[in-house]
C-alpha cells in the first residue's frame, strides 16, 4: 500500500494551461488547454478548476486521459483563472493490487477464491 501511495504522489502533473476566448461563439464561452501528463495513460483525466479571484477555487469540469482541452460556459466581462489536476483514484488501484496479490499468493497463504 505504501508502493501504490508513493506511485500516486510521483506522478507528473499536467504541463502549463492557458486559456482563451472561444473565437466566433458571441461570449460565454472559454476554452482551457493544457499539455498531457506525462503519465496520462494511467490517469482517470483531469480536473479543472475555475476562481474569480485566483484563490478560491472550485471544480467546474473532468475530462478523461488523452484529452488536452475543455470548453467551460462563462459570464461575459468577468475574470476568471483556471487550474488544471490530474484524477487518480489511489483505492482504485489499492484494491486492484490486492486483489492480484491474494490470487497470485493465495495457495501460499492458504487464501481460497
């Protein structure tokens, strides 16, 4: 468990994310980009986050691994900042480990399935 927890903290975040006034949409919309983790093929996705005053953020999106952008609808004339989080869910994984290692170790460990 110690190893699945170290691996969840050594992951890579995304690269930097900037963002921008859809073109041609008449307002209220604001598309975000950011550059794939290196890891992205072992993430659940990304979370976005949105603040309108570059300290208290709230979750506004997800989007799954292999995406790089995502569209968010906005109140026009406002400032907004965004960050962007990979999604990982370590109990997933925790679980999942477990799970291999009492079938592999089971007849050792006299753990019938």
């Amino acid at each position: 468990m110690i190893f699945i927890l170290w691996c969840a903290l050594s992951l890579s975040p995304p690269g930097p994310a900037h963002a921008y006034d859809a073109p041609d949409d008449g307002g209220g919309v604001i598309i975000i980009e950011w550059q794939l983790s290196p890891d992205d093929t072992i993430l659940d996705g990304y979370e976005i986050y949105r603040s309108q005053n570059g300290i208290d953020f709230e979750k506004v999106g997800f989007i799954g691994r292999n995406c790089n952008s995502i569209e968010d609808q906005t109140e026009d004339k406002i400032q907004y900042y965004y960050k962007v989080a990979f999604g990982y869910t370590v109990m997933a994984r925790v679980s999942l480990l477990i799970g291999r290692i009492q079938f592999l170790l089971g007849p050792w460990l006299g753990i019938v399935k």
